[in-house]
C-alpha cells in the first residue's frame, strides 16, 4: 500500500516544537522508537535530512528550515479553513490555549476565560501563567496576553485591554517599624525588592531579594520584607485589605499598554472571538486609564 503523501508531517511539527524526540513522543502518545522511525520514513520519502541529531541536542538542517516554515504556512491555512466552517456555528468549541502573565492571570485573565466554560459545554480551556515571551505559532497557542510595547509584526492581532503603570508600595507593619518615606530622598535608608523581569526602571531602593513572580515580590512585601514596584491594580487589590499602601504615589513609572494578541488570520475561530471578548469585559475599568 502506497504511503499517504502527508504521513509523518505532524510528527515532524512536533520534533521541532518539543525540542527532542523524547518529549514529542510523551506529546503523540508513541514510544521513542516509532517517533525516530517515523522521522526516518518522512526523510527517506523526501530525499533529504530534516533534523541533525547528536544524544544531547537536535537543530534543523537547511532543508529542514525550509520544510518547517512550508509545513507551518500549510498548516495556517488549513487552521483557516477550519475556522471557515466554525464561523458558522452557534457554539464556540474545541480546546482553547492561552498564555496569560502570572499575577494579571491569576487575578483578571484566567477567571474571565474559565467563566466560559459555564456558558459553552462543548469549549475546552488550557492556560499556561507565565511572563515569558512565547512564541503563539511555534507552541501552538490560541491566544496570550500581553503587558509592554508589542513587537512591530503582520504575524499578530491585537485588541487593547488597558494600561498598567507601576508604583512603589508598602505593608503598614513596614512602615510602622522603619519610618514614614516623605521623598524620594528617603528612599536610600529603605531595602527594596526587585522584580527580575522589570528592567525598565532604575530604582533608587537597595534590593537584596530579587524574585521572578509578582504574585511573589507583592507577597514579600505584604510580610514586611520591603519595598517594591507594584501595578498600580495589584497595590489597589491589596490596599483594599489593609495589607499594602501606595508610597510616593505620584513617583510613578510610565504606562505599559495590556493587549490580547492572536496570531494573524482570515477567519477567527468561535472559540477564539468569544474568549477576547471576555477579556475585555473581564478586565476591569480601572485599567482604561490606570
């Protein structure tokens, strides 16, 4: 029997986006065995060698570039065909992958895109919380949501949720123990800590803590450790409970816009549409102008 023409094009996508052999075949469901024979069979069919192999890492050859970037062209379009025939059902369906940042995904994204799943029976969520950058096409995500300048691209749609602006904040109990901050001035006595992925702000605050969450930075200064550069939204959230205060509130950082991004296509998928729209509604009206 003739091998169909596409056979192995999914397995080959799912090499290259795993990173390695081992965990495209946890993805597929296959042994390691059948992934590296299918990879075989697809090269033998094509004439060529895809991927360079070596026991600790993988890269593309030159025409495994060029096929990936074909597959991925191919694949787009029959997403896009797809998404043709679902413009025409009632019901959003089908599993929905977003990427949110950690703390506005925990306290704004993800209940605005869970609360779906009351309304539409038949739509599946995933959400990864991360503030890493991903790639939408190469991880195969729907959607994510996006805090900072978006890079100048025709790959990706956007749609403006608002704007977050950073402030310093403090916990009552710190401030109790160490003093009033009138100035910026006072700032040099006071223990501040940072952010890793903040490197947009030259702060005055020695920071012995450095923390890569947000969620974490505002925990640490719930329980008194120091001072931090918070969003405004998340000093307000806590501000509400006593825990945290605004300190110098008009010695602010500049907006950074909010966006929910897509990647660029004819037709949008129900599931899709409907999950922006939630998120516009989701976010709250504070952030409009922050």
């Amino acid at each position: 029997m003739a091998t169909p023409r596409f056979d192995g094009v999914e397995l080959f996508l799912q090499i290259v986006e795993s990173g390695n052999l081992t965990e495209a075949a946890e993805r597929l469901n296959l042994t390691r065995s059948a992934v590296g024979k299918g990879l075989a069979r697809l090269e033998a069919r094509l004439g060529t060698c895809l991927l360079q192999r070596s026991t600790r890492r993988q890269r593309l050859t030159e025409d495994g570039q060029a096929y990936y970037e074909h597959c991925l062209r191919a694949l787009a379009e029959l997403e896009a065909a797809e998404s043709v025939l679902e413009s025409g059902r009632q019901q959003p369906r089908g599993r929905l992958r977003a990427s949110v940042p950690l703390a506005f995904g925990h306290h704004y994204a993800a209940p605005a895109l869970w609360g779906l799943m009351e309304r539409y029976p038949e739509l599946e969520i995933e959400i990864c919380f991360s503030d890493r950058m991903i790639d939408l096409a190469q991880e195969g995500f729907d959607m994510a949501v996006r805090i900072g300048t978006l890079p100048d691209t025709d790959r990706l749609s956007a749609r403006r949720l608002g704007q977050q602006v950073m402030g310093l904040a403090a916990s009552p109990v710190y401030l109790q123990r160490r003093g009033s901050i009138e100035s910026i001035e006072d700032l040099a006595v006071h223990r501040g800590i940072a952010y890793r992925s903040n490197t947009t702000h030259r702060s005055r605050l020695a920071s012995p803590l450095v923390l890569d969450d947000l969620q974490a930075v505002a925990d640490a200064v719930i329980a008194g450790v120091g001072l931090a550069w918070l969003p405004s939204w998340l000093i307000a959230h806590y501000a509400l409970r006593g825990q945290l205060q605004a300190v110098l509130p008009s010695y602010r950082e500049q907006p950074a816009p909010i966006h929910v991004v897509w990647p660029t296509a004819v037709h949008m998928p129900a599931k899709t549409r409907c999950a922006i729209d939630a998120l516009v509604a989701g976010t709250p009206s504070c952030l409009a102008g922050s």
